[in-house]
C-alpha cells in the first residue's frame, strides 16, 4: 500500500547527496528548479570537506593535459579508461575558472597566479589549494554558499536515502526515511547520485564513518553494473592517534619534502622505489603497512622541509597533531595507512549515465575509469566537478518522464545500522580485505559477511552488500594491482589488465564458490 506514504515531488532534477559533486551538478543546471536531498545540513560530513590536497588541473605553463594523462595512467597501473582521463583532465581549466568565478579562496602568488603544488605520483606542480590544507572545506563553504543564495534550488535535509524508486524499468526517485523512521518517496524525472564513498566499511579510515558505500549498494539492488569495486585506495599517511575517524596528514607535506621514518632512523622507501616517498599511493601505503607489521613505528618527519612555518602552511594537520599533543615543527607525526578512496562504484559513462535508464552517477559512488586501479592524488575533486558539470548537462536534456507520477510498492527492505553490527563489519574488512589480502582472509570475509547479511531475515545492511561486492572482486582478481594487493598473488597478471564489471547478484555467486572453496580446504 501506499496510500500513507508522504511523496515529495522533486521536480525535473533530483541531486542525492550534497558533497562537491551534488553541489557543483546543481549550480550547473539550467532547467529549474533542481532539488538537492542531503542527509543532514549542507557543507557539513562530506568526505569532500575533508580534502586537505586540492585539485589537480594542467593549467601551469610548463603543463599540458596530456601530461596529465599520463601521469594518471602510470598510476593507474594499466587500467584507466583513456578516453575518459582526457576528457576530465582537458575540462579541468574550465571548471576551475567555474570555481574561482564562484569565490572559492584559491592561493594566489604575488602576481595575482595560481600557485600550483605537487602531490606523489604528479610529474608536475598542478595541485590547486587553499592555505596549504583546506582546499575542501573552502571549496565546500564556496558552494554551499552560492547554492543557498539561489532560489531555484531546493534543499530538503533530514532524509536518508534507502532505496531506488523504479516505474517501467527507468529510476524515477528514491525510497527515504525521515527521522522518525517514517518512509517518504522522492520523485523526480531525472536522479543524480553523488552519495560518496566506502571509506567507513573499515576501522581506520579518513573518510565520515557514516560513508559506508550506500549509494553502490542501492544502484547495485536494482541491478546496476559496479565497477572495480575490489580497488580500495588507503591513504598512507593518517595521524595514528587513535582516532576514528583518522586525521590526515595531507600528500602535499611529501610533496614539500617531509619524509617517512621508522623507528630507527631510517627513510625505508628509498629501498622501496625510485621516487620514495612521492611514489604512487599503494606502494606507500604497503611500505608503512610492512613496516607497522614488523613491530617498528613510522613517523613523516616535515622538521626541516616546513618547521616553523607549520601552522601557516597547514595548518589543518597542524591542529590535528597539536590536538594529539605533537608538535611537527620540532618532531615527527605517527603516521599508519588509512581507508582513504573507493576506485569502485557505480559504472558510469562520459555523459554520467549509469546503466540504470534515469540514474546518472558523480563524486566517490562512481566509478568512471579515471583513477584505474589507483587513483592519482588530487585527481577526485577534478572528477567530482567536471562529471557533476557533465550529469547537469545531460541531465537538463532529459524529457519529462510522466511515470513518476506514480509508485510501485515500498521495499521490505530496512536497513540495519545497528553499532555492533557495523564494528563487527568494520574490523573484519580492515582484518582481511584491508592494504594486503589473500585467498584465506578473503574467505573467511565473505563467510561472515554473508551471514550478517541473512541473519536479520529480511533486513539487508547496505553496508554489507558493498562489503560483499569489494571481497568478492578481490577474491576473483588473482592477482596484484594498484590498490588491490595479493600476499599470495604479489605479481601483475597481464590476463588481469583489464576493469571489473559486477552486478549483486554475481558478486553472491563469487562468495558462495569462495566459501565453497574455504569448506572443501577445510574438509
């Protein structure tokens, strides 16, 4: 029955989500009104927030977007989408312009120019910050900021999104719940997703706990094709400081010369790769993950390269260690890799079309092919507006969709956010699908998450069902790549060059022949 339930009719255009990629989409479309559905007030727990780094855009004079490219695909290791890197990184200059003329704070050199920082991996100065660290939260308060000052878009907080509302086989809004639990249906003729990431599936992570893959999860129960979801990006530098969420100590501090330690002195990645500690993200990350296993502390000493200019240079990581009683001017910042970036998601196009007819798909919760196996730093902010531009544009050409007037039965569905159950799911992700996995681990994952998926009956976590799809991938892929790392498949496998495409209803199929496999070795 529906008669009971409140529906709200969101018009032409329906945003769901309200990070960068939600916020920049909605400034951008020219059909009116748009309405954004925000979980909770708009500019506050988004992962886009959080960004300390900046965004990476060749603007400089010694740049090019195809330089740009190809730094992304090195770091990619073998399977960006090239099409799609160019077109995002040919965009980027535009969609800076878009936000330097909307106010966002950029730092500026005395001339007046942009000044462009280097990040690992980038074979260029080409990251453009505010004060150092805080290019996220200014490029948010920015937005934030221009969308409240605009009366043609509507804002709706307090919602959670729990399902997708599909009439005819086209998405046509989402099932939510308000606060007290009751479900209201939010319609639209077209729907954007820009729900974030997975970040919060695993104990130690730099991202809101609250980011647990639930857009994925429920583009995923109404059969939409995932893509790469095994390729989970952890961070190597998070403040070990026993918090959770952990702080971040920024990629930039590398890119400005601190450097890793352990605790006898050494600068272990020199031994690790040419380009130590500005190598690409995954080799870090497992350099700090080898070293932490071996019983010796890491610290990223920035003494000498920014000492006593911390607090003006970054000052957001400089509140950080000061809150944890460190003081990086004058010694190092203990330092472990952290859930940082889902390369996985929803599979999109260069029009932000998922495979789902009426859902386009921008920001963390999409997978476009941009970041490959691992993603390039910097290089998601520089995603999240140009595929927001770019579901807008798309989207503003949709004809009206008269199917929306009406509404299929509710799910049954209920999600379960319970705290136990999410700490249980949290440390077994961090335990066996975390920087290093291998076959064992990765069974006994998917035996315990299934069992936490049936053992409420018809109440389905789409925490879990995201946990499912990234454990069953990384159980199928034998093989090491990116962020994907295989203790018992630590080489390349050139039969693997290629991308994942899944669906929930064949990555049930991988977990069942894994714990199928874990039983008869048991046996």
């Amino acid at each position: 029955m529906t008669d009971d339930i409140e529906i709200i009719d969101a018009g032409p255009a329906l945003v769901v989500g309200a990070g960068l990629a939600g916020l920049f989409a909605a400034l951008k479309f020219n059909v009116r009104p748009v309405t954004v559905l925000a979980g909770s007030p708009i500019g506050s727990n988004a992962s886009s927030a959080w960004a300390q780094g900046g965004i990476a855009a060749a603007i400089g004079d010694d740049d090019s977007a195809a330089l740009h490219v190809q730094d992304t695909i090195v770091a990619g290791a073998g399977i960006v989408d090239e099409k799609i890197a160019k077109l995002i990184t040919e965009d980027a200059a535009a969609r800076i312009e878009d936000l330097v003329q909307l106010g966002a704070p950029f730092d500026r050199d005395a001339g007046g120019k942009l000044v462009l920082g280097r990040e690992a991996a980038h074979s260029r100065r080409r990251i453009v910050r505010v004060k150092g660290d805080q290019a996220g939260a200014a490029i948010m308060a920015t937005l934030a900021k221009a969308v409240a000052a605009r009366g043609d878009i509507r804002v709706i907080d307090g919602l959670r999104a729990t399902d997708l509302i599909v009439m005819d086989g086209r998405v046509t809004g989402v099932w939510t719940r308000d606060a007290q639990g009751r479900r209201v249906a939010v319609v639209a003729d077209a729907v954007l997703f820009a729900l974030g990431g997975s970040g919060g599936l695993y104990n130690v992570t730099t991202n809101p706990v609250t980011a647990r893959g639930v857009g994925i999860a429920m583009a995923a129960r109404a059969g939409a094709v995932i893509a790469d979801p095994e390729f989970v990006q952890f961070h190597p530098t998070a403040l070990d400081v026993g918090r959770d969420p952990a702080p971040l100590a920024t990629e930039a501090l590398r890119g400005e010369g601190a450097v890793l330690l352990n605790d006898r002195g050494e600068r272990f990645m020199q031994a690790i790769h040419p380009d130590a500690e500005l190598a690409p993200r995954d080799i870090v990350a497992r350099g700090i993950f080898r070293e932490i296993k071996a019983g010796r502390r890491v610290v990223l000493d920035a003494t000498r390269a920014v000492g006593e200019e911390f607090p003006a240079r970054f000052p957001t990581v400089y509140a950080s260690c000061k809150a944890a009683d460190i003081d990086p001017r004058r010694e190092g910042i203990p330092v472990a890799p952290a859930a940082h970036y889902h390369m996985g998601g929803i599979a999109s196009y260069a029009d932000a079309r998922s495979t789902l007819p009426g859902l386009w798909v921008a920001g963390e919760c999409a997978s476009t092919g941009l970041h490959g196996a691992n993603r390039l730093a910097s290089n998601s902010l520089l995603e999240a507006i140009v595929m927001g531009a770019r579901a807008a544009a798309d989207m503003d050409a949709t004809p009206s969709n008269p199917s929306r007037r009406g509404l299929p039965a509710p799910p049954r569905t209920v999600f379960d956010d319970s705290a136990p159950d999410i700490a249980r799911l949290r440390k077994i992700m961090t335990a066996c699908v975390g920087v290093e996995r291998d076959a064992a681990s990765l069974e006994l994952a998917l035996g315990e998450i299934q069992l936490m998926r049936r053992s409420n009956g018809e109440t389905l976590s789409a925490a879990a069902d995201t946990a499912l799809m990234i454990a069953s991938a990384a159980w199928a892929r034998t093989e090491s790549r990116g962020g994907h790392f295989r203790s018992d498949h630590p080489e390349a496998n050139p039969d693997w060059a290629h991308r994942t495409c899944t669906t929930l209803t064949a990555s049930e199929a991988v977990a069942a022949e894994a714990t199928g496999h874990a039983v008869g070795r048991a046996a």
